[in-house]
C-alpha cells in the first residue's frame, strides 16, 4: 500500500494556506498548514483506487471527491482533468482516474 507521500505534487510547497495558529498570530508557535482543496481534489483523484468507483459513487473516494468538486465550484469533466494535469504535469492520468471522474461528472 503507498502512502499520500507518493502522490504529492511538485506543487505541494505552494499549495497549502495557514488553518490555524496557537497561541496567537502575533506570538512564536503552532502554524497549522492544510492542502488547498483544488489540490486535494487532485490528490484524491490521481490516486483514486480502481474498485471505488464501480461503487456507483458510493465509495469514500467518490464521496471526497463530490465534495472537493462542489468546494472548487468544478463543473464539467474537461475543467477536472485541466486540474489534475496542473498539479502533476509529468503524470499520465491513470485510467481508473479519468474512468472515476468521468462517473463523477456524468450528467453534467
């Protein structure tokens, strides 16, 4: 089994926005960093695993990816495939990705 480590983008450095601070912005302390979504939803979709999506969109994956699609306002399968490729250019989309959000963009 792989971890996220190997789904990381080279565009994870600057694709992540301050959650949170502890004890107080202006003193030294706890940053707490979090993945955009556009880049979660990339993540999850290059790493989508094959038997989510014959789940009839039942599967987590599919679930995560329902609600990072309505949180980056994505609308149609073209503007979802643009984004994964910003994220990993070098990467040729797996097909169980592009078939897996094909599912999640049918009808649209």
């Amino acid at each position: 089994m792989m971890g996220s480590r190997g789904f990381l983008s080279a565009r994870d450095a600057t694709s992540k926005g301050l959650v949170g601070v502890y004890p107080a912005p202006d003193r030294p302390g706890l940053r707490v960093l979090s993945p955009i979504p556009e880049y979660l939803f990339a993540m999850k979709a290059i790493s989508m695993r094959p038997a989510d999506f014959t789940d009839h969109g039942q599967g987590r994956d599919m679930a995560d990816l329902e609600q990072l699609r309505e949180r980056t306002g994505l609308t149609d399968l073209a503007a979802a495939l643009e984004l994964v490729s910003e994220f990993y250019p070098d990467r040729r989309i797996p097909p169980r990705a592009a078939l897996g959000l094909e599912e999640l963009f049918k009808g649209s």
